[in-house]
C-alpha cells in the first residue's frame, strides 16, 4: 500500500506520493517488501516515474543545501516540525531535519529556495588513445576510454554521474545511496554492481558483468511508468531510432577487452570496426567505396595497431589503402587482377590473415 505522507498538507498529491517514496527508500529500516511496493507504485502511472525522478535530479543537485537557515524558516512557517514522520502500512519512521526540509520544499513546489547546483565534485577526462582508472570518494572505481568525458556529482543521499562522451567501466561500491549514469540516450540506476556504458552518436549501449540495474530510457517509453531493468549477462542499446530500449544476452560475460587494449570483433561490419579504430587515433581510417562497408570481420587487434589492422584486411579483401592525404588513410577496392573475386568469396585461409597476434 502506498505510503500515506503526513508531512504536507496540499499540493499535487503525485508529488507528495513521490516524496514519500523518496524518502522511505533511503530510510535505514527500508525492506526488501518496501522496495516492491515502489516499483509497483512506479509502474502503476507515468506520472510516478516522472516525478520520483525528479526528486532524484533536484536530490543530487541541491540535497546538500536543504538545512539552509531559510529554509528552516519556511518549515517553521509551514508548522512542520524537525521529527516529522512517514507512516507506511507496516512502518513509521523518522528521518532527519535535512531530507525533510527539502522534501518538503519541493512538493511545495518552492525548492527554488535552495541554493543553486553545486558543481559537479568532479571531471574526469581522457584524450585520444588514453586510458585511466580513477577512484570515486565512495570507492567507485572507474576506467575512462579513449576521449571519454564524465561528470560525478555526489551528495549525502545520491551519487549521480553524467557520462559526456566515450566509453567507462564502472564498479561500484555497494551502499546505500543509489548511484545512477546519465547519458543523451538513457542510463541506469544501481546501488552496487559492475557494467560497461557505451555512448555513441546516436545510443548508448550498456553490458552488465555483475548485480541487476535498473534502466533510465528516454525516448518513448521514459514516461510510460513501465521499469526495465538488466541482470548479469544482459545487454541493453537505448536511443537513436529505438522506441524502447533493445535487451540481448552477452556472448561473452566478463570485463570488455578494451581494458586490455584489445579490440574484439566477431562478424562486425568493416564500417563499425572503422569506428572503432578511430576512436583511439587522430588520423582518420576512412571507407571511400561504399561497397567495402559491409566486409565481415572478425579478429583481435590491438587498439593501437592500426596498421597491423590495415595490412591484415588488405591481404585477405580486395582492398588497397591510400595514405597520401596527410592525417587520413583511404580504403578502397583494389582493382588489380589478383583481387578480383567478388569481396564474399574471400578464402577461409585469407579471412585468417584478420586474426592478428597481440604480441
């Protein structure tokens, strides 16, 4: 049963359900059955979803502020007393002066009085070709790919992370406060678990190694009150063209090869591998015949072997590359008579010059 607030009188009674929410989900004698009872009170209507969120995104930015003087003042004005409390079918609590100042706050819908949002704790940035691990002060611990970019914004009731750019993998330490990733295409939300984060153009892709997440869409479907969510060994693509998020099995569990400076492709177009080169160099592999983007690849590389790469391909397709442009290396279709099977009758035996040796 939904948890009745006692602490506000008025207002939009979504809001305020939202606020109880809120508030019984980071309550130290929190149960397993609570936690059911709010999923189920999330899926029941689009507007719970959206409004919980919002707590979450006003929490992460202003939480920290709530025991400002004027804002005690406005609870004094509003007869709400320091021990306000919260009353569920089975439970009541209290909770402190801090979370019910701002709560309080915002259901009124006059959180404006807060101060504005604090800058981010952190930015963590890694240039073209660069790893780096990073420790959160929560003990998170974070690798950054290549020219990856994010943002980590902590408070005493949430951890919130945006993800700018780039590729990270995430272990997060298991506490209480949840911990959510935000990207332009969707994220997720976890308490303590481990998960790769992908973003792209046009989606993000997210591959979980350990624990469950809930996921954060935002298309379609982000408003439709339905809560989606990943266990181990699942994967999930959000954004671009896709109305709701995309959910496969991984073939392969465990931490990406890129942490190892490995780049794995297993029946991956020539255009995606392309992409994926680029990323780690300044100078450019470019497709310049269309009709090459869809080669079929499969091989192990070291993300900076892009020559080794380069050689591999043009041994086993009928393809040549083109370096004369400074910054820039052209692939195109060699029109030499050895190299004149079509590109689908490559041998087995020249499609294995792809799998290049690490060492």
């Amino acid at each position: 049963m939904m948890p009745k607030l006692e602490l506000i009188d008025g207002g939009d009674p979504v809001r305020r359900q939202a606020a109880a929410w809120f508030a019984r989900l980071r309550a130290d004698d929190v149960t397993a059955g609570d936690t059911r009872d709010w999923q189920r009170w999330m899926a029941a209507d689009a507007r719970h979803r959206a409004a919980y969120e919002r707590f979450e995104r006003l929490w992460a930015d202003a939480g920290e502020h709530a025991p400002r003087p004027e804002i005690a003042a406005r609870m004094d004005d509003a007869g709400i007393a320091n021990d306000a409390r919260v009353a569920s079918a089975s439970t009541r609590w209290r909770m402190g002066a801090g979370m019910v100042a701002a709560l309080a706050l915002v259901t009124a819908g006059v959180w404006q009085l807060m101060l504005p949002s604090a800058a981010p704790e952190a930015t963590y940035v890694t240039s073209v070709g660069e790893h780096r691990d990073v420790v959160l002060k929560d003990g998170t611990r974070v690798t950054l790919d290549t020219d990856t970019q994010l943002r980590v914004t902590f408070s005493d009731d949430a951890r919130a992370i945006v993800l700018d750019r780039g590729r990270a993998y995430f272990r997060v330490a298991k506490e209480r406060r949840p911990l959510s990733v935000h990207t332009e295409q969707g994220g997720l939300r976890v308490l303590g678990t481990t998960f790769e984060v992908d973003l792209r153009d046009d989606d993000v892709d997210i591959a979980l190694v350990e624990g469950e997440v809930v996921l954060l869409p935002t298309g379609p479907t982000a408003d439709d009150g339905a809560l989606l969510g990943l266990v181990a060994g699942q994967k999930a693509r959000m954004g671009g063209d896709l109305d709701a998020p995309r959910i496969l099995a991984m073939d392969d569990v465990g931490p990406p090869a890129w942490l190892t400076g490995r780049l794995v492709f297993e029946d991956v177009s020539l255009a995606d591998v392309v992409a994926e080169f680029n990323r780690y160099k300044h100078e450019r592999l470019v497709i310049e015949d269309p009709g090459l983007s869809q080669l079929q690849i499969t091989g192990v590389f070291r993300s900076d072997a892009l020559l080794a790469f380069v050689g591999a391909l043009c041994e086993a397709y009928p393809v040549m590359a083109d370096a004369t442009t400074p910054g820039v290396l052209r692939l195109r279709r060699d029109p030499s008579p050895r190299m004149t099977r079509p590109v689908a009758d490559a041998s087995p035996s020249a499609q294995h010059a792809l799998r290049v040796a690490l060492d």
